[in-house]
C-alpha cells in the first residue's frame, strides 16, 4: 500500500518539485480479465433549478512560486478526440475562482465550481473533462497541460439516476501530511464539491448508549438513555483512484451529506449529514480492477435522549 503522502499527491494533482525516489517496479502480465470502463456520471436538468437534479464538481489545484499564470479549458470529447470548447475566465459555467485568489504556504491556487446543468444547456450531453494549462516562469520551460477524469453528463431522469448515491461536502482547513507542506492542501473557506457514485444508502440502524446508578444490592436504575442512528453505504465496483479520492478526500471534509436516489430504497435519504466512516475497505475481486465496497457512517445529530428524571 502506498504511503499517506504518496495516495494524497496521486489524489490532488500537487504541482511542485516533489523529489522522488527512484522506485523500481516488476514488469507485470496484461490482465486475463478486461474490465468495462468505469463512467464518472453526473447530471443535467434541461428545465428548471431543482438541486437535486443538477450536479456539480469542484475543480481546485495549487501551484508553488515560479508558476505565472494557470487557466481551465472545458473539453468535450467529438469523434473520440477531446476537442477545447470554452476558456472559462467567469461564471458562465459556474463559480470561477481566478488563480492567485488564494494562497497557503507559498502557494497559490485556483478553483472551478463547475454546473453541469450551465454545460448541458450550452454544449450538450457527452463526455467532459477539464484541461489545465500551466506557464512557468522558467522560459526552458513550455506551458504545462494536465487533465482531470472524464465525465459522462447526461439528462438527469429519475431511471437515469436511479442506482446511484450523491456525496455533497463542505471543506475548509488543511489535508494531507502535517510534516511537509509541499504534501500539504489547504482549503479556501467552505469550498463546495459533489460526487455520485453507482451504490445505495440506508440500512437505517443504530447503537444505544445508558448510564445507570448502581446500589449496593446491584439493582441498576438507568439514568439516562441515548441512541444514535447509523447508517451504510454500499458502493458497487470502480477504480482504486476514486476509492482513494472517497477515503482520503471526500469522507474527510468538514462536512458530508448524502442523498440516495435508488427507487428500491425504504427509507428516504436527503441531504442526510453523517460523521466519518467507521472504515473503508474496499473488497477487491481477483482478476479484476474494479472493486466494491461497504462502510458504516453515524448520524452527525447526537440528539435522541432519555432523561429519567
């Protein structure tokens, strides 16, 4: 298993002069079993503002000194080929956050809220992705071109998002390796994402908690009586790299919200806040790239108590 620092950079994409270790890796067979594409999905309403039917995805990188200029391009993939579409430098397309709008450690970076809805209305559904291009300082040094993943945008329908679950989050503070700050990322003040993935939220459940005044003869007398609710999240199969973008990115925001759009659920999730999960431990199957996996999460409301007064 990679180190914490190595997972984190593979995750945020730091830009910088990291130095690495020379690492020598065995060559290795090609897989006897070929796994379907895994499709980052996410929606589009045609009509209306309802916020449940339009995704968003938060786009955020940092740079060090040296670095003189950065901007997104939206790319949309025609014939197979990603092709630019549009230079985002406002908020046609979301909430743009110009680089140098913020800085950390000697760092500054730029941010892209970006509405998929604002992209269905003006270029359709298809298949997206984001391209971030670099000038440095250094004239020995070209302009930098870096991709983020593909994204499948379609009209959101209730059959169409039917099987998946959304994660809603709020983060602010730093993540990654307390004792370097070039593995470090600090977050601007309640930076916003969302992520949907093929799974299904619920197992309503919970753990009771009770104190008790215990007397001589042992009789107990309860006191007091609390019970928290949980919940699990049951995540069909994708790629290692989203696994690690959940457990080492999404589940440690400062705030995570569900909501669940499977029609087969008895309960009804919306916006259900939830603390960390208890674990996360992907169950990989041999011969195979893509796992699953099933994790546990609390409510964040430690509220139903019962006093005996």
């Amino acid at each position: 298993m990679a180190e914490a620092g190595e997972s984190f950079k593979s995750i945020v994409n730091i830009m910088g002069a990291i130095p690495k270790s020379l690492t020598i890796t065995p060559t290795l067979a090609p897989p006897i079993n070929t796994d379907c594409c895994f499709e980052r999905l996410v929606f589009g309403a045609l009509t209306g503002t309802d916020p449940f039917e339009n995704d968003h995805t938060r786009f955020i990188n940092r740079y060090p000194n040296g670095v003189t200029a950065v901007s997104y391009v939206l790319q949309k993939c025609n014939n197979g080929e990603m092709e630019d579409v549009v230079t985002i430098t406002d908020n046609t397309l979301g909430e743009f956050f110009a680089f140098d709008f913020f800085q950390s450690d000697s760092y500054s970076y730029i941010e892209f809220y970006l509405s998929w809805q604002a992209v269905l209305l003006a270029h359709g559904a298809g298949v997206y992705r984001i391209k971030t291009i670099e000038a440095n300082i250094l004239a020995s040094l070209p302009d930098q071109n870096q991709f983020s993943d593909q994204y499948v945008l379609k009209v959101f329908s209730p059959e169409a998002a039917d099987g998946t679950v959304r994660l809603d989050t709020v983060t602010s503070g730093i993540l990654g390796n307390k004792g370097n700050r070039a593995e470090r990322f600090a977050f601007p003040p309640n930076s916003q994402d969302s992520c949907r993935v093929p799974g299904w939220f619920g197992s309503n459940e919970g753990e009771y908690e009770s104190s008790y005044t215990r007397y001589n003869d042992g009789l107990e007398v309860p006191l007091e009586l609390n019970f928290r609710e949980g919940f699990t999240l049951d995540i069909d199969r994708m790629p290692e790299c989203i696994h690690n973008y959940l457990a080492k990115w999404v589940f440690m925001a400062s705030d995570v919200f569900i909501t669940d759009y499977n029609s087969d659920n008895a309960n009804e999730h919306v916006l259900t806040r939830v603390t960390e999960p208890s674990d996360y431990e992907p169950g990989q199957i041999k011969r195979s790239k893509l796992y699953k996996v099933s994790t546990k999460f609390k409510s964040a409301f430690d509220n139903n108590r019962k006093l005996n007064c």
